[in-house]
C-alpha cells in the first residue's frame, strides 16, 4: 500500500497529519481505519439507531451482555428471528432468492400469517428469550413485502411483541426490510409509534437499482423506492432511526458512484450483499473470479478517501474479525449468532439465502405450532450457519484464512454434485478482500490500535 495511502488513513482532511489532526477536530475523517477500529470494538452500535447497525453488531452485544461461561463451546443461540408476515412481493425483483430462483415452498404458503400463527410466533419468541435470560434479540419482519401485511395487522404485531416482552421481561426490538415502494406518511407514522426500525433494499443510482429491481410489469423500481427512502430520511429525526439500505452489488457499477449517489441521498448504512449465485449458477464469462473481491476493495479504499461517514456491514464485521472478535455474522466468520426464518404457516426455515439454492433447502420439518425455538438451535442447516466448521468443505477448514472468512455465506458454497462440501464461489474474492484489509491493518497495527483495541490483537494468521 503507497505511504500516501497510510497517511490518510488516520489524518484529518484538512492537514493530513499521520497523529490526526492538529488543526480542527471537526475535519478529522470519520472513514478512517481507526473510525472503523473504535466502532467494531465498541461493539454497541446496539442500542441504537438502525436496523443494519443493530442487525451487525446485535452478536457483539449479546456476546457483552451474556455471561461467556454459559456460552461456552456449544451452539449458539439465535439473535435474530426472520418473520414472514407476507409471503408475495408487490414487485418482481430477477434475482430474487425467494420467488425467482430454485425454492418453490412459496407456492404453498398462506399469502400472509394467520391471527393464530402470529400469536403463536410471538409466544414462541418470548418463550425462547425468556429460556435465555433476558438477553437482546431483533424480530425483522420480511416477506415478500411485509407491508402487504397492512399496517393494522403491523402495528398489532407490534403491540403483541411488546405485551410478550414486558410479561416475560425479555428484550426483542422490531425491524422491517421493505423494498420501499409503498412507503408513504401514514406507514411512517406506524413505525415511529411502535420504534420500527426500518431497513430498505436499493442498489445504487437509477440505472443500476432498476436493471434488477423491477414491478411486475417490467418498469424499474427506482423512483419509488427512493421516494420511500426520502420519506423515510426525512422523518428520521422524529424516529431518531436513520432507515439501512440493502444494496446487492453490480459490479458493473464503480463503488465511487454509488457511494455518491447513497451519500447524496443522505445514506449513512449499507449492506453491500454479494449476489446469492452458488457453483452451479456463477456466471464465470460475466464475472470473472476477483470481479467482487476487486470491487470490494476499491469499495475499501473509497470509503477511506470519502471526508463524510458511511457504514459498511461487510467491513465493519472484517475488521472486527481481524482485530480477533470471536462472533461474526452469515457472511463472514467461523461463528456467529443464529437467524431463524418463521414462515407465514409458522414454519421454521434456515437462512433465507439457501432458497437460491435447490427446492426445500431451507425446510426444518418444525413449527411454532409443535416445537419450542431451543430444538432448532442444533438443526444441521442452523448449525452451518451458526459453527461453520461443523459444515465446511476440507479446503475451507484447511486454509489460513478460515478463522476469519468462515468458508463465507453457506448458500455461496452449493454445487448439486457436492452440497455444501465446497469453497464459496467467492473464495477469491473474499480471499482478496481479507488480505488488502488485513494489509491496512497490520500497517497500522501499532500504538495506536493497541490504544483504540485496549487489549484486543490483530489475528496473525
Ligand atoms: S471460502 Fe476460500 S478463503 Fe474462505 S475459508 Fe474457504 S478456502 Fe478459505
């Protein structure tokens, strides 16, 4: 990395001095390597203000406030509860896991969650959290579209969620992931009475949100959504919620762009997600192996060039990996805490993202209906997720870079012929990324991050 790189990583923008700056504190860059150190460590985005932030870091507090003894080497408990209060889309996104590629299960479902199945959800939660000991969990409410649901059988829900917390005196904040189409004044007022925390999937500037998200009649999505996002930013001071952006990544697009255009919208939290193709579907003459793990790092590096803050999951959680945190999140690390999908006939699924991967691959053969939430906690297809070692490839389980990469999204690693037994499809690009940031790291691994990580090591490897 040029020495030019390393000076801006820790200066202000104004004097660019290596010790930060001397000059106005307020021109200091928030972007910077050490700005991301702080953050991971500090390990309380939670309590907070976003649905990514808290979806990221929700294992960091968890990983704080239960006692590591109880933890210990078994499986780890759920943090996050997918409910699909709807299960049809008022839009037909091309590369959607759930309705356009091998999962079919939609097909059967109810179109939305029964009275019943909400209530018995709700309980299976509670009941769940309280078995724990009072600890933190998110419930993100998700489809399809959960506003299909209506806003009635929303707010209820919440209400419901609120009253089982309180009798149990357990902790479960409420989110929502929208593709924002619907989103007008009187939905805001939903989420602000019951603190909804909202997230948002757009992928970048018109042309690049509208090649892939599009309505059922082929016309892009674009508008729509960003005027939802609008809504949504312009409340937020009333919420004191900023709503995250999913964005899935077109390389095609270069990350300044679309930073650009985030930042211009007044987006500060992005999951930038790799796009859910496994071995079988990767197109290999579009995307040449490196294509993400190079657009991943110009990503990196214009984030650390940008004077203004913008949160990157993917990042926030390699650096927190790196610096030796021992829970990561579905995309990267060999543990983390679990995500459990209820459908809306109460069924429990494993992570969303294997739908793209064959007919039934999420299926558990449980229920709200006649198993508590503790019996998944083991299931074959939680535990992949959960202790990646107990379903990696040997490839995977022998390469230095397991104990931070985690063999990456399980779903990335499907082939027919091999299930799970491969390396991600992404294992050159993940491997790129880990180094360069790795590199940065080490760079600068010196007093200062001794001080910022008060004790924490950077991972040699
Ligand atoms: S996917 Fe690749 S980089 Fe990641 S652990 Fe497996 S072999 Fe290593």
């Amino acid at each position: 990395m040029p020495d030019s790189t390393r000076k801006g990583i820790l200066s202000c923008s104004g004097c660019n001095s290596p010790d930060g700056c001397r000059h106005d504190p307020s021109k200091r860059r928030e972007n910077s390597l050490d700005w991301f150190i702080a953050e991971a460590l500090r390990g309380h985005y939670v309590g907070m203000t976003s649905t990514y932030a808290f979806q990221s870091f929700n294992a960091y507090n968890l990983q704080m406030s239960m006692n590591a003894s109880e933890l210990g080497p078994g499986p780890m408990p759920f943090a996050h509860f997918v409910v699909k209060v709807a299960s049809r889309c008022n839009i037909k996104c091309t590369y959607c896991y759930v309705y356009e590629q091998a999962d079919r299960t939609w097909i059967t479902q109810p179109r939305r969650m029964s009275d019943a199945i909400e209530l018995a959800t709700i309980a299976r939660i509670g009941e769940y959290l309280a078995e724990l000991g009072n600890q933190q969990a998110l419930v993100i409410l998700h489809g399809g579209e959960p506003l299909l649901y209506g806003a009635q059988r929303i707010e209820r829900f919440a209400e419901r969620l609120r009253a089982e917390c309180g009798r149990r005196g357990v902790d479960a904040k409420l989110a929502l992931q929208t593709n924002g189409t619907m989103v007008d004044d009187a939905w805001l007022d939903v989420f602000d009475r019951n603190g909804i925390h909202v997230g948002l999937s757009l992928d970048g500037p018109p042309d690049v949100h509208d090649a892939k998200r599009r309505d059922k009649v082929g016309a892009g999505t674009y508008e729509r959504t960003a005027e939802g996002l609008r809504r949504l930013l312009s409340s937020t001071g009333d919420r004191g919620s900023p709503p995250a952006v999913t964005a899935v990544i077109d390389p095609a697009a270069r990350p300044r762009d679309v930073v650009e255009h985030f930042l211009g919208l007044g987006v500060e939290h992005v999951d930038f997600q790799l796009p859910d193709v496994n071995h079988d579907s990767y197109p290999h003459a579009q995307w040449p192996l490196g294509t993400f793990g190079a657009w991943l790092i110009e990503l990196y590096e214009e984030l650390r060039r940008i004077d203004r803050p913008m949160r990157v999951r993917s990042i926030e959680l390699l650096v927190g990996l790196l610096l030796g945190a021992p829970y990561g999140g579905d995309i990267l690390g060999p543990r983390s805490f679990g995500t459990l999908v209820i459908d809306t006939d109460g069924d429990y699924h494993a992570h969303d993202a294997l739908k793209a991967t064959f007919d039934g691959a999420t299926i558990t053969g449980a229920s709200v209906l006649n198993e508590p939430i503790r019996s998944l906690v083991t299931h074959p297809m939680v535990l992949a997720h959960t202790d990646k070692a107990t379903a990696a490839s040997a490839d995977c389980l022998e390469c230095p870079l397991f104990s931070v990469c985690g063999g990456g999204l399980v779903a990335h690693r499907y082939s027919a012929s091999r299930q799970y037994d491969n390396r991600s499809v992404y294992c050159t690009d993940l491997a790129m990324f880990i180094r360069h940031v790795e590199d940065a790291l080490t760079q600068w691994r010196g007093d200062r991050i001794d001080a910022v990580s008060a004790g924490a090591s950077v991972a040699t490897r």
